[in-house]
C-alpha cells in the first residue's frame, strides 16, 4: 500500500498554486487574505486530489481536472468558514478561525468570495484539455453538491436536542453534509477525465461511500482514539450530546443500560466519570463495534466500485485512499 499522505501531498502544490493565483487578484488586501488564510494553513488537501487522481484513473491527465479540483477545494473552505462562525469555533487547523482573525463580516464575505470564485475557476477550465459540456457538468455537479452541504447543516441543526433521530436520518444527513462534496470531487474528476456516463455515475458512488466512512470514522475516533492524537477530550460528542451514529445505534440496544445513557446524552454539564461510563455503555453493548463495521462495510463497497476501472497506478491510489479514510487517527 502506497503513502496516501505522501501521494496527496505530491498533488497539493499544483493545487495550492492555482488556488493562490485565482485568490491573488481579490481586493481589499484584508478580504484577500481572509479568503486565502486556510489554504495556508495546511489540510490534507484530499478532495482535490481525489479529483486528479480520479481523472487519471479513468485514462485522462490530472492537469484536466486541476482548475475544477481546486474549485472543489474552494467550496470545502468557503463551508468550515461559515461552519466556524455558526459553530463559534475559535481554532482550525491549530489556527485561530477566520472570524477570530477578521471579524465576522469579514468572514462571511470571505467565505461567499471563496464559494463564487469556485464556479469561476471551473468556467475557465482550459478550453483545449475540456469541452464546454464537460465544463457544464462539472458546474452542475458542484452546484449540486452545495446545496447538499446546506441541506445537511440545516439537518444537523435539527438534530439538535433531539434524541430520537434515526440511522436512516443520520446517514442521509452525513451524506449531505461530508460524503456530497467527497463525492462531487470523484464525480468532476472523472467528467473532466473523459469517462462515460456510467463510469462519472461509478466514482460518484465511490466519493459517496468513503464520504459516509470518512465521518462515521469520526465518530469512532470521538471514542476510540486518545486525547493527544484527537487533539480534543475523548467522549466530546457524548459530552454535547450529539447524535452520532454510536449513540442512535445504543439508544436502540443498550437495554436496561438505555435510560442511564439517555440521561447523560441531556445533561449539558457531564463529569468524565459521566462521559466514561456512557462509553462503557456503548461498549457493551456494541454500539462502537457498530459504527466501526459500517464504515469498513462503505469502503470494502467503495473498493469494489472501482472494479470498472482498468487496472493502473491511480486505481490503486484510490482503493488505498478508501482504506486511509479508516487508518487515520485524527
């Protein structure tokens, strides 16, 4: 298995460059740099890179999908902006936020800087590597996939002092929330990579699968990981009573153990001692096992996806990229 961390890594300068030179023209120097500031701060860059990689992998260049990768890229930025003034959150990528930096305002018209200039960068996709339908598609792809990232918040808002939400709820609005963009990066690679309608549907599904593992994988790490890698308190999703996937699934199995979890699911000021025993709740009663196997369930399907591909370098950096979505620590 290749380093995953070092094939995207090996992608993200020519990202980053053309991020830095459709973000370079932007006025007033604070918006400028408002909007560019996360792009420097690091990030595993892997939807973009899955855009690249996905064009290869369907027998195209990498260079086709550069300008709408990067868009995907932009989209992604635009919403942990928003996400963070919504949320309050003070700190990304070890970071102070945006808002923190410039002020809401600033902020907000940073984020709706990035989530235009997306659809302008893919406008001017290089005429000579796409045609104006791929162009077109793509655009209608990413459009898609932001109203989806909207619907999805507006969902995980109303999870909110809710605790009778349902799997079907949830993963509908994980999709919409993490796997619509996962999946919109595979799906734009594979358009501006030439493919056929039926593999473009194919590398959908692929995104769409590992976007689901990707944040029940998250929600396994809340619990299974240590504090230091985390880098936040084991049991943080228990402690604000957030309905991840291991809860809904314990609520449904815990037994006589339901209503002792349910009570500190509601209670806004849980101890440790609170947080742990919620944990040995749904350790016993194998809510966390749960949630592990369906994510490894999403990615052995998203690895089977990718039998319509011809065998080549990229396909293997994609099946790898499924099992890195589950490998990560953090």
């Amino acid at each position: 298995m290749s380093d995953v961390k070092e094939v995207l890594g090996s992608y993200s300068p020519d990202i980053i460059k053309t991020i830095e030179e459709e973000l370079g023209v932007i006025t007033p120097d604070n918006l400028q740099e408002a909007s560019i500031y996360l792009t420097k701060a690091g990030g595993k860059m892997l939807r973009p890179a899955l855009s690249l990689i996905t064009a290869e992998a369907v027998g195209g260049q990498k260079e086709n999908a550069l300008k709408a990768g990067s868009a995907i890229e932009l989209i992604h930025t635009f919403s942990l902006i928003h996400d963070d003034i919504m949320d309050q959150d003070d700190m990304r990528r070890g970071m102070p936020s945006v808002h923190k930096v410039w002020g809401d305002d600033v902020a907000i018209l940073a984020g709706d800087t990035l989530f235009s200039k997306a659809f302008e960068i893919i406008i001017n996709s290089n005429q000579e590597l796409t045609s104006p339908a791929q162009i077109n598609m793509a655009l209608a792809t990413v459009a898609d996939a932001c109203v989806k990232i909207c619907e999805g918040q507006a969902l995980d808002m109303g999870f909110e002092d809710r605790f009778d939400v349902t799997e079907d709820e949830y993963m509908e609005m994980i999709f919409k929330k993490t796997g619509a963009l996962i999946a919109a990066a595979t799906k734009v690679g594979a358009i501006m990579g030439g493919a056929s309608d039926e593999v473009i549907d194919a590398m959908y599904e692929y995104g769409r699968l590992i976007g689901l593992a990707f944040q029940i994988q998250d929600d396994y790490l809340d619990i299974a990981s240590d504090e230091e890698t985390l880098g936040k308190p084991i049991g943080s999703d228990i402690g604000k009573g957030k309905m991840t996937i291991i809860a809904i699934n314990g609520l449904s199995s815990a037994g006589e153990d339901t209503e002792k979890l349910l009570e500190i699911l509601k209670d806004d000021n849980n101890s440790q001692d609170d947080i742990d025993l919620a944990i040995e709740i749904l350790t016993k009663c194998g809510a966390i096992e749960y949630a592990r196997n369906l994510a490894l369930d999403s990615v052995e399907k998203a690895k089977q996806v990718l039998e319509i591909l011809p065998d080549s370098s990229s396909k293997q950096v994609l099946a790898d990229i499924a099992d890195f979505v589950l490998e990560r620590q953090s």
